[in-house]
C-alpha cells in the first residue's frame, strides 16, 4: 500500500514502522513543518521519500494518515484537496474528534465520505519519530468514530490496518469518546503539567523537583510530552475537559476543607474509594 504519512512524529512512525513490520507498506512518503522530522524519519527507513508539501505527500497515495496536532488538521485537509486521489482513504490519530470530524466535513468534499477518525490508545512521554516503535500498539485499543456518511468499506479496511498493528479495534460516538478521554486523558495530562509548572515556578522549585521520588515521577511522567499537541488537545476539546476541571477542583476544594478542618473520615473515604477502584482498574479480574 502507498502511504502518505503528514506529521512525521511518534505516532505516525510507529503506525509506519508497525505496518512495515506486517508487510503492509509499498512505499511510504512523509511531510512535516519540521523538514528535520523527515529526513529522521527517511534515515530509519521509515519514509521512501519526503514531500515538499501536504499536496505533493497525498498525490499518489492509497492511504492518507493524518498525525499532525489536532489544531493543523483543518488546514492539512484543505490542502490536500486538489491533489488527492478518488480512491484514497484517509485516516487521523487525534485525541479529540468532533472537532476534527467538523473540520473534515467542512473542508475535504465528496472524500470526507472515505475519512475514517482513530484514535489509538498508545504513546511515550517522549514525542517525536526518532522515538517511534513498531510494537506501541499492541495489545491497545484504537477507538475508530465513523459518522452516518462515512463509507462502511473505508471503516473496515481502516479497521483491518489497524488490526494489523496488534491493537484492538473499536467504534464509539465522537461525542462520547471526547467526554471520556477528557477524563482519562486530558485531565491528567492537563494537571501534569500545571503541577511541574507550579512547583518549577516557585523560588526553590528546582530543589523541590530535585527531591521527587517514585510517586512523583509516575504522576508526572506526561508533563514530558509535546506541549504544542497537548496545547490544542486542550483547545479543541475544551467544553468536555471544562466540565472535568470543574468537578475536580470541586473534589479539590472539598479535601482543602477537610485538611483544614482535620477531618480524618472525609479524607480517608475519599482514598479509599480511590484506592479501590484503582486496583480494580490495574486488575480487571479483581472487579468480577
């Protein structure tokens, strides 16, 4: 399969590397802003070749994927109209989708119909292609979003790649899946980042950070991610993720209170409703 790959970073060179490793992949061609991403993606033969632009990486492509922050894609998408092939299929990696979604029908015509939006549950701290690995994605989900006009053939040969990759495949409304990964995902990136950011903006916040232990590093390990991606997750999906923040200062301030009132029971319900479902979460077999 021809692949136009636009937005050479950790996911699209893994989604690459993965279906490389399948036997999927005739030639792959890649563009990015960055011309650097492409010449690493080209020296671990990743790419066959690099484009000089959205228009020239999709011009014989059979399969277009979209890996550029969510922010870019409206523009990615127009400027892939003139040149795009009728028989291309397209597909993104975006952490939100209605936006995406909406942006896709405005701009791509009669070709949003061969749009299929995905999202694979998959990533590193660590963004860019150099870090790219062609197992990220098994075992993990990759949630597909295809709306009323979306072709059922495009759906299932999208579908089929991404099976390819060792990930289980999955549908879901794009409205439910960005109110559940402002949950699961954005918020807590999201409060990484603020946590770094307020620790490391204190006078001393240098030999705080240089005493953080375990915990610390586990929780904010995503505080190491791009912030340009993570900036318009944030921004497009930002009525789910509003809604989140409000409950969560709202759990927040209740602790304040009980801290500041030393109410022991408050505090320990809380952590062990927490700590409950957190083991249930990390052992599936413990919930049954």
């Amino acid at each position: 399969m021809r692949i136009a790959l636009v937005g050479v970073g950790l996911i699209g060179g893994s989604l690459l590397a993965a279906w490389r490793q399948a036997g999927l992949v005739s030639t792959a061609t890649g563009y990015d802003v960055e011309a650097t991403a492409v010449v690493a993606g080209r020296a671990l033969g990743l790419l066959d070749r690099g484009a000089r632009s959205v228009a020239d990486a999709v011009a014989d492509a059979e399969l277009v994927l979209v890996a550029t922050p969510v922010g870019a894609m409206r523009q990615v998408f127009a400027e892939m109209q003139s040149t795009l092939p009728a028989d291309a299929l397209l597909t993104d990696v975006g952490s939100t989708k209605s936006g995406i979604i909406a942006d896709a029908r405005a701009v791509l015509g009669q070709a949003f119909a061969r749009f299929v939006p995905a999202h694979p549950i998959a990533g590193k701290e660590l963004p860019g292609v150099e870090h790219a690995d062609a197992r990220l994605f098994a075992g993990r989900r990759v949630v597909l979003t295809p709306t009323a006009e979306t072709r059922a053939d495009a759906v299932s040969r999208v579908g089929h790649l991404f099976a390819q990759t060792g990930a289980r495949v999955e549908r879901m409304e794009a409205g439910e899946h960005d109110r559940i990964f402002a949950a699961v995902s954005h918020l807590p990136h999201l409060l990484s980042f603020a946590l770094v950011a307020a620790i490391g903006s204190e006078p001393d916040g240098e030999r705080r950070l240089g005493y953080g232990g375990a915990g610390f590093r586990d929780f904010t390990r995503i505080a190491a991610s791009s912030p340009v991606m993570w900036r318009d997750i944030c921004l497009a999906n930002r009525a789910a993720l509003g809604d989140e923040l409000r409950g969560y200062r709202a759990v927040l301030d209740r602790l304040q209170q009980a801290i500041e009132e030393g109410d022991a029971m408050t505090l320990q319900r809380t952590f062990e409703l927490a700590a409950r479902l957190r083991r249930q979460w990390a052992d599936p077999a413990d919930a049954h």
